[in-house]
C-alpha cells in the first residue's frame, strides 16, 4: 500500500480471522452527497470502524482497493442498483461473501467509488479480487468486470478494463507503468517456480520512497496459511503473521 504520509486515517489490523490494512475514510457530513447520513448499511459498513480495504483472510480470499487515479465513470451515489466498491472488498475480506457472489453483484449492480471527500485527493479505485482455488476478479467501477483467466495478475494505478485515454509514455511515471512492467517482467521470468522470496523481490522492486511511500506490503502463502510483510519500504526486516 502506497500513501502520503499522514493523508489517511488507517492501520495496519490483524488476527486469527484476517491480515488487512484499515481506513477509516474522513468522511465530512457536511460536503457528502444529499442523504448520505441517513444511507443504508451497505452504503456505510464501517460505522466508525475501520474498513478492509487490502488483504487476506484465514480462508485465503485476498482483496484490494488500488487508487485508479481518472477512474470517473461512476462517481459515488445513493439509491437504484448503486454498490460501492469498498463494501465488496470489506465483505470478501470478512469472509461475509464469497468470490461468486461478488462476481454476481458487480454482474448485476452498479458498482460505484467512494464519496469525492473522503480525504483522497482522486477517491477513483479499482480492485482485484483472488480465492483459495487461485480464481482472479477484477472490479473496476464504470468499466465493469473481468474474471482472468491466467495464473496471475498485476494491477498499478491506471485502469485495466478501459485503458485511460492519456497513457501516453509521457503519463507512465503518473500512473505506475513503469512499476506495473517491472512487476509483470519479474513474474513471468520466475514461471512456475515462482516463491516468497520471488513475490517479496517483486515488491522490493517495485516499492516508493518519495511521495507516496510504500507503507505496507505483503505477501500471502497459502501453503503455509502464512503473511510476510514488511512495514515503511524496509525489506531487510521481514515480519510473519501465522493464521
């Protein structure tokens, strides 16, 4: 997880259920769309909690909430078929909804973003969505969904569905591209084969330091049942979360 340092409220929560970072979105009542205060439970999940927005579960369901910067197809909004798309990845992630089921919703609704002020200068996301049987769903709201059929995927900070109209090479420092390619290189040269320490290398390689800073980042075996992860882009300690 890349984030400026101080932007958001979120931590970093784990136990015998699941390994996620929290947020806790700064929502502003007074500048949120009209009638968000008294929006339905799925609009809301976290009452003042801390919302799942990027881990794994005991059960192996991984999941997370990837700034898509531009992504302005579906604006948040209350009502119709309207589902936000961090209500999903905090109802996978609490093992409350399974990868069909999420397929069916963003299938069958509105998948929409979070409210313009959260305390995100572009609230924008996107997500990729992975269980234990090694199944890849990709969300991206305004864009649809896309169930990949190949054994990995990689995501950055540009849309994947529907291209952004200006990822030109000039924009690709903007939007990862640089980081997406290093990622998808180093995955696939590593084949089969591919280990811990060939996913952890992959972050290694791909992490920020500047603006942005890598704060988290982990890597799940689901042979072990097993986190490692590393805190502030430090790779020299490595740390272990046993479900």
């Amino acid at each position: 997880m890349d984030l400026p340092d101080g932007m958001l409220d979120w931590k970093l929560i784990m136990d015998q259920e699941c390994f996620y970072v929290g947020l806790r979105p700064a929502f502003r009542p007074e500048l949120l769309p009209e009638g968000m205060k008294d929006a339905p439970e799925e609009y809301m999940p976290c009452k003042g909690e801390y919302l799942r927005i990027h881990g794994v579960n005991r059960n192996g369901n991984f999941g997370n909430q990837l700034n898509a910067l531009g992504l302005t197809r579906a604006p948040f909004q209350i009502g119709g078929d309207s589902v936000p798309l961090y209500s999903l990845v905090d109802r996978f992630l609490a093992g409350e909804s399974g990868l069909n089921e999420i397929a069916e919703t963003a299938r069958t609704k509105h998948i929409v973003n979070m409210p313009g002020e959260t305390g995100m200068p572009d609230p924008a996301c996107h997500s990729l969505l992975s269980d234990r049987a090694r199944r890849i769903l990709i969300i991206e709201p305004g864009n649809g969904f896309a169930e990949i059929r190949e054994n990995y995927a990689v995501m950055s900070n540009f849309s994947m569905l529907i291209l952004p109209g200006d990822l030109t090479p000039e924009k690709y420092g903007y939007y990862g591209v640089d980081r997406y390619e290093t990622a998808l290189n180093m995955i696939g040269k590593a084949g089969e084969g591919f280990t811990t320490e060939d996913a952890l290398a992959v972050l290694d390689a791909v992490k920020q330091v500047q603006w942005a800073p890598t704060q988290v980042s982990f890597v799940y075996s689901q042979n072990e049942n097993r986190v490692y992860y590393t805190l502030q882009h430090d790779f020299n300690h490595i740390r272990i979360h046993q479900f």
